[in-house]
C-alpha cells in the first residue's frame, strides 16, 4: 500500500504534463518485460535500453527544464549523476561501452558482433568478466533510476551495488513511520 501511495502521489504531482506519466509507465513496461525468462540476450538488452531512455526523456519533463541533449553514450551517466546514483563502469562519461553496443543492435542488426539471435550476451568478450554482468546491472541500474524518478529517498537502496546479485531492500516512507519493501528491485 504504501508504494502505491508513493506512485499515487507522484502520479498526482506531474498531472499537469502527461508525458511524465507516459514515459514512466513506458520505462516500467520495459523494465518488467526484460524480465522474461524466454527471452534471447539482445531482446532483454533493448528492452533495457529502451527503459533507460524513457527514463531520459521522463526526467526532462518532470524536472520541466529544457531537454539537454546529451548523447547516448553520455544519458546514462547524465541520470545516475542529475539523481545522485553511482555511474557504472559501462555508463560512465568515458566509455562508449554500451552506446556502441546500442548503435550496433537496433542499426545493424548485430548483438555483440553477431547477427541477433546468433551471440549469447558478450559476443566475443564472453570471457570478461565485467561483461557477464551487463545485463544485470543495467536492469538493476533501471529499477535504482525509475525509483529515484517516483521521488523515493531511500539513499541505501539507491546507491547500492547494481554489480552483484545481492538483493536490496527499498525503505519507503509513510505518515507515522517507514515501511520496508523487501524484495528486488
């Protein structure tokens, strides 16, 4: 109950600009959907993607500032730091990481150097082990953002570690006390 009063009065916040409410239900679908177990590698990497940027452009209307546009391989950071995340090696300001990968899977068609369907996760860099974890991270980066975008303050959960398989908490806060969500998120 106390999530959804958290939604609820966010959603209740922002009805003057219904785009933000687009855009977080688009970044949520997303999230949820990467999480289909039958899904090929690449098919949870756009949807990942996919939700991160509908983060991006949520955050431009709820913040109401003029969009800063800011490259791919840069809005990744661009959130973590605008909402006071941790930036993942793969998302920092330096590292095309995962914007090369973007560009490659949704304009070539490849994933990882391989035709879509054709490279399990990490292509040829199988073997990395910073690689192996992308998928993870970038889905437990996207649940840290789309919270952090709903107004929770929760500064333990939201800096977390998104590079282990750790599950954490989130601690919502509600008239008279704080109430716990304990699961992955």
């Amino acid at each position: 109950m106390i999530a959804l009063g958290t939604a609820d009065d966010f959603f209740t916040a922002n009805a003057s600009v219904p785009k933000v409410e687009l855009t977080i239900r688009a970044a949520m679908h997303h999230y949820l959907a990467s999480d289909v177990p039958t899904l090929l590698d690449y098919e949870r990497f756009i949807h990942l993607y996919t939700a991160i940027e509908a983060c991006y452009a949520a955050h431009g209307f709820i913040t109401r500032q003029p969009k800063e546009r800011a490259s791919h391989a840069k809005r990744i950071a661009y959130l973590c730091e605008e909402l006071g995340l941790p930036v993942p090696w793969w998302a920092d300001h330096n590292s095309r990481f995962v914007a090369t990968q973007r560009n490659e899977t949704f304009h070539e068609g490849l994933f990882f150097g391989e035709p879509w369907g054709f490279s399990i996760f990490g292509g040829e860099q199988h073997n990395d082990p910073k690689q192996q974890m992308l998928l993870l991270e970038m889905q437990k980066l996207t649940c840290r953002i789309v919270i952090a975008l709903l107004g929770v303050q929760d500064r333990e959960y939201l800096t977390s570690s998104v590079s282990d398989r750790q599950r954490h908490g989130v601690r919502l806060k509600q008239e008279g006390g704080v109430g716990h969500f304990n699961g992955e998120t």
